[in-house]
C-alpha cells in the first residue's frame, strides 16, 4: 500500500512536470519570436539612423522597440514564475525519493541481517520444525522461499529509487542555471529598454526642433484616422439601417401571408411568434435578426481572446484609447496601429461579409460583417476582395500601405459590436 501511495505521487509530479514544460516551451517560443522581431527592429533603426535628419519614422521604431522588451521583460517574468514552481516541486520530490530511499535502506538493512542470521540450512530448519502446527510450519517454508524474492525486489526498489533521485538532481541543477540566465538576460533586456527610452527622449526633442513640418504632418494624420474613423460608423450605420430595412419588410410580408391565410380558413390572424423590430429595437436586435447572423455573431463572441492577428508579423505602434504625440498633440486611437513588413498581407480576422471598400487619399479601407459584429482595415494598398463577398478566417483581403508621414507599413484595424468600437486586446490572440 505504501509503494502504491508512492506510485501515485509521482504519476502527480510527472503530470505536473508536462504542464510546466508545455508551458514553458510556449514561454520560450514567445521570448525567441520576441528577440527575432527586436533584432529586425534594430537593423531598420540603424538604417534611419544613418540619415542625418530625425524623423517620425525613428520614434515609431523606437516605440515598437520599447513595447517589445517591455512585453519581453514580462514574458521573462513569467519563465521565472514557471521555472520557480519547477525547482519548487522538484525540490519536494527530491525530499520524498531522498525520504523512500532511507525507508528502503532501513527495511532492507534488516533482511539482510535476519538473513545472516538464518543462512544456514540448520536454522532454518529449526525455523520450522519450531512451527505449532503444519499449517504455521508450512506458511513458515513459503515465507523463506518468497525472502530471497522480497529481498531482490527490495535491492531493484532501491536501484531504481537512487536513479530517480539522481534525475531529478540533475533537473533541479539545469532548472537553477535556466532561472539563472533568465534573470541576467531581463536586467540586460532592462538596461536595453532604459537605453531606448533615452533614445526616444533624445529623438522627440530634435523633432521638436522641426515642430512646425511635425505638427503638419500629425495634422494630416489625424485627418485620415478621423476621416477612416468616420468613414467606418457610416458603413456600420448603413448596414444597421438596412438590416432594420429588411427584417421590416420581411415582418410585413409575413404578416400578410399570416393574414390572408386566415381569411381563408376565416379565423383569427394569430399573433406573431418572433419579437417585431421596432423604432426601439437595439442595434444587435436588427443585426441579430436572422438566424444565420445570430449564428455568425455566437460564434464570433465564442472566439473572443483566440482571434488571429489582421498581419502574420507585426509591432504594435499605439493601442487602443488616448495617447499623445512627440509635439503634444493627443490621439483617440479606436483601434490597433500595427507596424509590419512592406507589401504584408492584411488578413481577415473571422469568416464575414465584405460591407464596405473605400478609397481614402489613395489608400483602401475595407469593413467586414461577422454579424453584430464588425471589423475594419485601414490603409491598404491593394485590396483582394469585393464588396458582398463572403471571406473566411484568415483570408487574405488585400496588402498594406507605406504610411505618407513616416514611410512605415502600417495597417490600423478596428473591432466594433455594432457601433460601439472595443479594444482589440481583449480579442485577438497573443501575437
């Protein structure tokens, strides 16, 4: 019984070890994907940097840079959490292996001395011929016949005990170095992060200097965010007006077949089964209306947080809300800014339909549908698909666009349930 209970809880630590090493790997992949993107961040400032005259295209990187060892910092942290609950739990199974093999030595020490004591063939003979009776005389002949056995599995528990203990030593050891260089690679991360906000001060005051051509070009800027904003609620509008035009029109059709129906079998026109839209029906009733958007828009709410990102690779520049500009001037961002290679692929982040695609100052804007739902991808070069199609999750709907004002790619994508736009944190899978 004892062994059993032994048995059981090392089948707990083992699984408990898998879950912190799938989470660890994913951890690890996190951090390199990280690094991979900051040493790409590093070779585009180095080529900015070359050119003698700051440009917002500089600062952006920078901010990029600083949002990824930030979020690199972090995710360090979060090795750091895992590796201690590792050398944690190792520790505890290190004291109990440490624990069984004494119990193990102690009981096998003494077979080994009430074996010295009975090796010979007389003693135990008399063993047994001391019996009371035959029955106690022959389970006294099984008991020496099974010892020899008893005593070879105790020596394999032993064995067997002694290498697991060592294992988990050796486990223990790696896990300490791992923690180790972790923490020596967050305070590197740490002095590289206190050095790009150094940077970015540096950098927003030489811009200063040129405040006059920066204040023209964020003026132009919050134009066509506004502008793309603006756009975007009319096309969400539209569509709530024609969806209210259409389950109208089909309530109406309804209630005249309902009522010519019981004018010819003359009873009454029964009362409908379904809620009518109204003047006070709410945007997700008419949105909501049919059962294949209802469906759309469940199924949407269902992948809320495992949404793919609008682009494969890509930085985050500004999120959603409130910030301020290197010249002061303030921003309502509705959405993502998110830096990416020239000539990305923008990508569809649910199954939808295509309600809208616009030309704003040379660059597209392209509004899905996922029932209440809605999605939409700012500054696009070209776009892939057409008004009315129907696009699956990751479909490519068109390529982004070189920002004018800082000859980045950026695409801004914006999520909505009905007219109310949501910050895209809460939706999209960690990147």
């Amino acid at each position: 019984m004892k062994f059993f209970r032994a048995a059981l809880f090392f089948v707990f630590v083992f699984a408990a070890s898998g879950v912190f090493a799938q989470s660890s790997a994913e951890l690890k992949r996190r951090r390199d994907k990280l690094t991979d993107e900051l040493e790409q961040l590093n070779r585009e400032y180095q080529e900015t940097a070359s050119n003698k005259k700051v440009s917002l295209k500089q600062l952006n990187i920078l901010k990029a840079q600083i949002n990824l060892r930030e979020e690199k910092i972090t995710n360090i942290n979060s090795e750091v959490r895992n590796l201690d609950n590792q050398i944690s739990e190792s520790n505890n199974t290190v004291r109990s292996l440490q624990s069984q093999l004494d119990q193990l030595k102690k009981e096998y020490a003494g077979m080994v001395l009430f074996a010295y004591r009975n090796q010979s063939a007389y003693n135990k003979l008399m063993f047994i011929f001391a019996s009371k009776d035959f029955n106690q005389a022959y389970r006294r002949l099984k008991y020496l016949q099974q010892f020899g056995t008893y005593r070879e599995r105790q020596a394999g528990y032993i064995q067997g005990t002694q290498k697991d203990l060592h294992v988990k030593i050796v486990e223990l050891d790696k896990d300490k170095k791992e923690k180790n260089n972790l923490l020596q690679n967050q305070e590197k991360e740490k002095e590289e992060l206190g050095k790009a906000k150094n940077t970015q001060v540096k950098v927003i005051t030489d811009l200063s200097k040129h405040q006059g051509e920066l204040k023209q070009q964020q003026r132009d800027v919050q134009k066509r965010l506004a502008r793309n904003r603006q756009e975007t609620l009319n096309a969400i509008r539209r569509e709530v007006e024609e969806a209210k035009r259409k389950a109208e029109a089909e309530a109406r059709e309804a209630a005249r077949i309902a009522a010519a129906k019981a004018k010819a079998e003359n009873r009454e026109v029964a009362a409908p089964t379904k809620k009518p839209i109204t003047k006070a029906s709410t945007n997700s009733e008419i949105l909501n209306s049919t059962p294949e958007a209802a469906r759309l828009s469940n199924d949407f709410l269902g992948n809320k947080g495992r949404l793919p990102w609008p682009v494969a690779t890509g930085q985050l520049v500004h999120g959603f809300g409130t910030y301020t500009d290197a010249d002061g001037i303030r921003n309502d961002n509705t959405g993502y800014e998110i830096r990416t290679n020239t000539g990305a692929a923008v990508r569809a982040v649910f199954e939808g339909e295509v309600k809208t695609i616009m030309d704003i100052s040379g660059t597209y804007l392209v509004v899905i549908k996922h029932g209440e739902y809605f999605t939409a991808y700012q500054n696009l070069r070209t776009v892939n698909v057409a008004k009315g199609q129907k696009v699956s999750t990751k479909q490519t709907i068109g390529t982004v666009a070189l920002d004018p004002s800082t000859g980045d790619a950026t695409t801004i994508f914006t999520l909505s349930k009905g007219t109310n736009f949501v910050d895209p944190r809460l939706w999209l899978a960690p990147n």
